[in-house]
C-alpha cells in the first residue's frame, strides 16, 4: 500500500470515527464519557493562548489536533519520495484527500452535526484542510512547471490550474464574510462546485484512487443535500400551514413563535436555520441561523428570540412587516446537544441577547429532575440586561421555569446595569433576585461555590469568563 493511500485510509478512519461516535452519542451509548471528560478537562477547556485584542483565544487540544494533522501530513509528503517528480505527484494526491472533506456537506453547520463536533471546531477544521489542499496544490503545480513544460491546449493541465485558481479564490474569500455574508456563503457553495468539476477533468484520465476520492466527495455532497431537503419538506410542509409564524414586539428585541405541523427533538444548546420569504425579494434564498430559546412540551412550537443589533438587516425587515402572521421555514435543528443535568452545581451566565442560548438549559435540567434522572443540586443563572424591559422578553418563561422546578434547586440573579433601577427580590421564595449595577462574575462565582454539591460546571461567555470551566 503506498503512502498516499494510508494517508487517505487514516483521515478516513478519523472522519467515520467521529462519526460512529456522534451516532453512539445520539443513541444514549456512550462507552467513553469518563475519557472525554478528562480530556475536556484537561486539554479542551485549558488555554494555551488566552483571549486577547488581537486573538481569539486557543486550547491545548486544537494546538494538539493541529500538531498531529500538519506532522502527520508532512511525513505523508516525503517517506518513500525518490525524486522530486514523486513528491509534486504525492502532494497532488494528499491535495485531493484533503479536498473530499470540504465537500462532506452544505451548510458547514450540516457537517459538523455528522460529526459530532460544535461548528466552531469544524470551520477550524474546514479552514486547516483548506490551506493544505492549497499549498499541496501550489506544490503540485510548481514541480510541473520545474520539471516541464506545460501546453496551454492539454486539457489536463489547464483544468488542473482552473481547480487551483478556485482553490485560492476560495482562501481569499473569508476576507470579505463580514461585508457580504450571503453573498460569500452562496460565492463560496459556487467555486467549490466549479472546483471539484475541473479537478475531476484533471484526474479523470489518470490511474489510481484519485478519481474514487473525487466520487465520494460528490456522492458524499449530493447524498448530505438530498437527505437535508426531505428533513426540510418533512418538518415545514403541509396543507394550511402558510402563516405558520408569529411575531410579538418587545423594545429593542421582537420573539418570533413558529408553529411546525410535526415533532421536532430539541436539545439545549441547538439551533436553527431560518428563512422567511415574503421579507424580500431574495428572501427564498437567504437562511439565517437563531438558538432556540424555548418550546413547548410537544416540541411542535418553537421561540426565537431576536435582536436588531444581532442580525442587522434581516432581523429589522422582519419587524418592519405590517402582518404580525406570515410564513417561515425552518431547517435542524443544528449544533451538539449539551447535557447539563450530569453535573452537581451548574452555573449559567449571559449578558442581554445572550439569556437566548441558557434558558433551554434551565428547561432541561429542570425537565431532568422531574424525571428523576438529573444530579443537579444547585442551578444558577446569572443574566445582566441593559434595561428593565428586557426581561419582558422571557417573563412567561421564567414563571414557567418557577413551575417546573419542584425540587427548588434553581436561583436567578439578574443584574440591571441601568442607573434607574432598584435592587429587589422576586418569585417564588425570593427565586429571582434582581440587582443593581454589572455584574461582577468571578467574584460571583466564588460567593456562590461555597455550597456547591459535586461537580460544578460554568457555562456561558461574559468577559474573561469563557464557557465551560470545569472544577
């Protein structure tokens, strides 16, 4: 077996791997949790490079997963390489194994619910894979030129460097996501397509696996997509459903209530695709991602809660609409379930539009414990708003959370940052205390732990204080 198909077999293995893994998952058969927790605890969590002006912040398993992917790949480059017309043909190969991950699925949040893994690390995944097949591709066409050359009139070779100039466009193209983000997104499905289809006009006539690895990354693409459109037409479609969508003002945010004609599982921690045709002319092409923030108990009606300031212009062309009933699509739900209810102490934290992403936390483990199947003893939720009508948005909600919590294991603290309110306590035996001022979390936190029971988990990002510290 020669080294390019062991490469290929490895990044394989780990793909089908995660894979297995995300189903066994999903099943409640997990064999491995007490290694993945150490390993959260002790590579995951950790920061190898901290938060700063200039950086987002790194943990030691990415510097690992990045050290073993760059090395591993590098070795794969040059064991067993004669001459320099073996290694630019081997990093031709390598190229092209690097290029099936890329097409694995639409959208990006798609494949990282196949595998298992939160749509961060995948794009850190998609973004790695995508500069090696470029430099491995540069690499490839470089030894060509030195060695020969090349005929503008071979077909062979002019398709090969219309995939590499598609390759580099799509490296360049990030630069301008935050500009125009629904035309990267569309610009971007566009030149991968346009790059697979020269690439197999480049391979097509040559012996070995390259033309079974291009097959796969199309069949994978087209199988990914044909099985996302049923879930779409299974979950939205069905007669006198057109005006399945309602929308309720609040100031400074709006909660959008979508009634869906079948079950949907939800999971704290997910989120959906949405679209909304009748708010503009290209609306039908445009989906936006929102958390799910509540449900109801037949998983038939979900609440979003959007802010002006979080999705710009869609968000405003949806309030700006005279009908308060019109009609939405939705696609998921995406993003890894977080199961909560395992730790002792749960410590929640957000900041405005953020309560969004922790309430279906709360409804979990609250949910769990009526069920007897939760180690929850203490829940907290830290929320800090801007002003005092913010917390219309999720009052129905929190009295709801009230009624569900039969083993009174819950406590909100809820600080108003304005300077017109007054502290005071609230709900059910003081359950929810609101304060005056910001909040200052750390030294919440440690005020908070002296009672804690078991492990003690922080979810949330507010400040320094990033998601998912464990102790």
């Amino acid at each position: 077996m020669q080294i390019s198909e062991i490469y290929a077999l490895a990044a394989g293995s780990v793909l089908a791997m995660l894979f297995v893994l995300r189903i066994l998952y999903t099943l409640s058969f997990f064999p491995f949790r007490g290694i993945c927790l150490f390993v959260l605890k002790n590579f995951v969590y950790p920061r190898f490079l901290h938060r700063s002006r200039l950086t987002n912040s790194i943990s030691w398993y990415r510097v690992t997963v990045q050290a073993i992917y760059w090395s591993g790949t590098l070795v794969a480059n040059f064991v067993r390489v004669n001459s320099i017309s073996d290694a630019g043909l081997r990093a031709g190969t390598i190229a092209i194994v690097n290029f099936v991950p890329l097409l694995l699925a639409t959208p990006f949040s798609m494949a990282a619910n196949i595998l298992g893994v939160s749509i961060y690390s995948y794009l850190q995944l998609h973004g790695s894979m995508a500069f090696m097949t470029v430099a491995q591709s540069v690499f490839h066409f470089s030894v060509i030129l030195f060695k020969r050359k090349p005929s503008w009139k071979d077909p062979v070779y002019l398709s090969g460097l219309l995939a590499i100039i598609f390759y580099g466009l799509l490296l360049l193209l990030p630069l301008f996501r935050k500009i125009w983000y629904e035309i990267f997104l569309k610009t971007h499905y566009a030149l991968a397509l346009l790059a697979a289809g020269y690439l197999w006009q480049h391979v097509k006539s040559t012996r070995g696996f390259d033309q079974v690895y291009i097959l796969v990354a199309i069949g994978s693409l087209v199988a990914t997509n044909l099985y996302r459109l049923l879930g779409i037409v299974y979950l939205n479609v069905r007669l006198n459903n057109w005006r399945n969508s309602e929308l309720k003002y609040y100031l400074q945010a709006s909660r959008l209530t979508i009634r869906l004609p079948r079950r949907m599982p939800i999971s704290a921690g997910q989120y959906i695709q949405l679209w909304a045709p009748g708010t503009s002319f290209w609306a039908f092409a445009q989906s936006h991602p929102f958390m799910i923030s509540w449900w109801n108990h037949e998983q038939t009606e979900i609440h979003l809660l959007l802010q002006e300031q979080s999705r710009g212009g869609f968000v405003q062309k949806i309030r700006d609409r005279k009908e308060f009933k019109f009609l939405t699509w939705i696609d998921g739900p995406y993003g890894s379930p977080r199961d909560l209810s395992k730790f002792g102490t749960v410590f929640l934290i957000a900041s405005d539009i953020g309560i969004a992403a922790q309430l279906p936390h709360v409804r979990q483990i609250l949910q769990a414990c009526q069920q007897y199947t939760a180690l929850t003893r203490k829940l907290v939720l830290i929320w800090q708003f801007c002003n005092e009508t913010d917390l219309d948005w999720i009052k129905d909600w929190m009295n709801e959370m009230i009624k569900i919590d039969e083993t009174f294991i819950l406590k909100v603290l809820l600080y108003d940052s304005s300077s017109i309110s007054k502290s005071r306590k609230e709900g059910r035996k003081d359950s929810f205390e609101v304060k005056k001022g910001a909040v200052n979390v750390r030294e919440l936190l440690t005020e908070q732990s002296g009672d804690c029971k078991g492990r003690i988990v922080v979810n949330g990002r507010f400040g320094e204080i990033s998601s998912h510290y464990l102790h």
